[in-house]
C-alpha cells in the first residue's frame, strides 16, 4: 500500500507539472532521480540501523542502542552532506 500511495503522488505530481510546459517537467523528473539517489543511501542506512538494532537488543545489549542509533544517524548525515555539497558545487555531473 506505501509503494502505491508512493507511486500515485509522483504519478498526480507529473499530470500536474506536465501542464506548466516540457521543460519543467524534464527538471521535475531529474529531481526525482536525485532525490532517489539521496533516497538509496539513507533506506540503506534505515534498514542497517533496523538490523543492527535488532541484533543488539537480541544480545541483551539494549543501553547501546541509542549509540548506535546516534552512531548510524551521524554517518549517514555525513553521506548526505557529501552528496549534497557534490550537488550544489558540481552540479552538471548529476
């Protein structure tokens, strides 16, 4: 159900776009495509602090928990700030 409502908001998002002209709609869908780059790398993070989190609690380690949620939120904060600035400094390579 996330995935339709997912898809359905980016599907109303272009019939809307699509009537401002081809241009914007060309930019819209190169924001999509950054933003599913950004998005690969923090999901993966999600899913590791996930598994790890699990794993932890599991070996009765539950006081780390927070570290390593604030240890895997710092370095993809990091990956992010390093796409971003990329982006903003380089941008004809995205």
């Amino acid at each position: 159900m996330q995935f339709v409502l997912s898809v359905s908001a980016w599907l109303l998002f272009y019939v809307l776009i699509e009537h401002h002209g081809e241009r914007e709609l060309a930019i819209s869908n190169t924001m999509r495509n950054i933003f599913a780059v950004f998005g690969i790398f923090t999901w993966s993070y999600a899913n590791t602090t996930n598994m790890m989190v699990s794993n932890i609690i599991g070996q009765q380690r539950q006081e780390e928990v927070l570290y390593l949620v604030r240890k895997i939120a710092w370095l993809s904060f990091l990956q992010l700030l390093y796409f971003a600035l990329r982006l903003i400094f380089f941008p004809p390579h995205f």
